[in-house]
C-alpha cells in the first residue's frame, strides 16, 4: 500500500509539473516595437562673389613691405615704402567674398590653405600669399532645419613686396572647401 501512495503522490507532483510549464514557456521570449529615424539635410554649396586682388601697387625703392587686403571689409595697407595706385590693369583691390547655402541652422567649417603663391606673368618669380578669413570655425547657417540658410564670409591676406620684386602681372589661385560638422 505504502508504494501505491507513493506512486499516487509522485504523479500527482508530475501532473502539478506539467501544469505549471506552459506558462514557463510563455515567457521565453518577448517583442517591442522600435523607432527608425533620419534627418535629411540639403548639399551644402560654395559660391564666390569675388577674387582677392592686392590692386597695382608701386615697390619701394630700397628695402621691403607689405600690402595687406582685410579679410572683414576689403581695404588695402601699405607698410615699409610701398604705395598703391588705383589705376592701372588690377587697381581694383579687395578681398575675395564667398556664400554659404546648405541646410539652415545647420553647423560647417570653412577650410583655406595658411598661404600659397602667385607667379609672374611671362616668368618664374613667385609671391607668397598668407590669407586670412574673416570669420572663425565653426559656423552655422542662418535659418531652421528644413529651410535653406546662408553666410556670406570673406577672404584677405598679405604679401611681401621688396626693392627686387620683379615688375609685371602675378597670378595664382587657392581652394576653399566648405563642410557640415
């Protein structure tokens, strides 16, 4: 009799097992629904308004100077003997000035080279150029996300001019590359 009431209370136990493991196996596994989300922006663009132009200037008749350009609003400084003319093939001096389009409220930097050259016409003679910019990094663009925004920037430098700098037209050319952040 006592193995018959064993075997009764052990499948009783297996039954109490079996029922208690559907509801085990309802929790193994569990779902949720999840977001996907993009923000579209419009290409940022680079127009020029302008070139850089240093204007004619006259070299000094001993030693050297400078002629600067200003990078906020365009003027022209002479140092060390040089003087500037407002005649002649390049007498119109300013700085280089560029617009900025993209996707509004939206912030860029602004990349130029420290310097670069120009050559002479018909020659091999160089001038460095050191620019400067008339705006720090990084920028942002006027407006909101979703409308178009702008900035407009400008470009200067300086360069040497001595006793010996060869007469005639110098040349060269520099990038500027703009970048959302």
């Amino acid at each position: 009799m006592q193995s018959l009431k064993t075997l009764a209370i052990a499948a009783a136990g297996a039954v109490a097992v079996l029922a208690l493991a559907p509801a085990a196996w309802a929790q193994a596994s569990a779902n949720q629904n999840t977001t996907s989300t993009a923000t579209i922006f419009q290409p940022i663009q680079l127009a020029k308004n302008t070139d850089l132009s240093f204007g004619t200037i006259v070299r000094p008749i001993s030693g050297s100077g400078t002629v600067a350009v200003s990078a906020t609003d365009g003027q022209r400084t002479p140092t060390g003997g040089v003087a500037l003319l407002n005649t002649g093939p390049n007498a119109a001096a300013g700085r280089a000035t560029y617009t900025v389009t993209g996707e509004g409220g939206q912030s860029f930097n602004i990349n130029i080279p420290a310097n670069f050259s120009m050559t002479r016409t018909g020659g091999s003679e160089t001038i460095l150029v050191t620019l400067a910019m008339s705006v720090t990094n990084p920028q942002t663009l006027s407006g909101t996300l979703g409308t178009t925004g702008n900035l407009t920037f400008g470009v200067g430098g300086s360069i040497p001019v001595a006793n010996t700098t060869q007469s005639g037209a110098y040349t060269g050319t520099f990038n500027v590359v703009v970048a959302y952040n």
